[in-house]
C-alpha cells in the first residue's frame, strides 16, 4: 500500500445522505450467486457486520450503489473477487 500524506481539498462530488449497499456471496458448487440490496444502513460498518453474520464460509463482495439522472454506478469497497473471511468486524 502506497501512503499519501496530504490529498488537500481537491475533492468533488456528491454526498450522499443514505446509500444502497450492495452485497453478493459467491455461488458454491452448482448453486447461483446470492445478491443482496442493504437500505436503510447506518454506515459502513453496519453493513460488513450483516456480512460477517450471513457469509457462511463463502466469498462475499460489497459496493455501494449511486444513481444519478445519467444512470447508476457502483463503487467497489471490495475487491471483485471478494473477501473471503469478514468476520472480525
């Protein structure tokens, strides 16, 4: 991991008051992936602690989806292929 000491004030951006979060479990062997949509969730926190609690052994990813009048996108707070082990949080 590189540290950046400074990033100034350079941001721009939306805030956003109450986020979807978006969580998905690795399928396992001939079952499908299990996507969840998480709404009405306090901060991030919250969320990776009902990740921790659902995960049962599988992969999890987590992203948070932001919409605006030219689509949605989602922002990774993961890496795509998942974490493996959430619990700890």
């Amino acid at each position: 991991m590189q540290t950046v000491r400074d990033v100034g004030t350079r941001y721009t951006g939306v805030q956003v008051d109450a986020p979807t979060y978006l969580v998905e479990f690795a399928a396992g062997r001939g079952a499908p992936a299990e996507r969840w949509r998480l709404v009405d969730v306090d901060d991030a926190l919250e969320v990776f602690e009902w990740v921790a609690r659902h995960q049962r052994g599988r992969s999890a990813s987590v992203g948070v989806e932001l919409s605006d009048a030219l689509g949605s996108t989602l922002v990774r707070l993961t890496p795509s292929h998942g974490l493996r082990n959430v619990a700890g949080w």
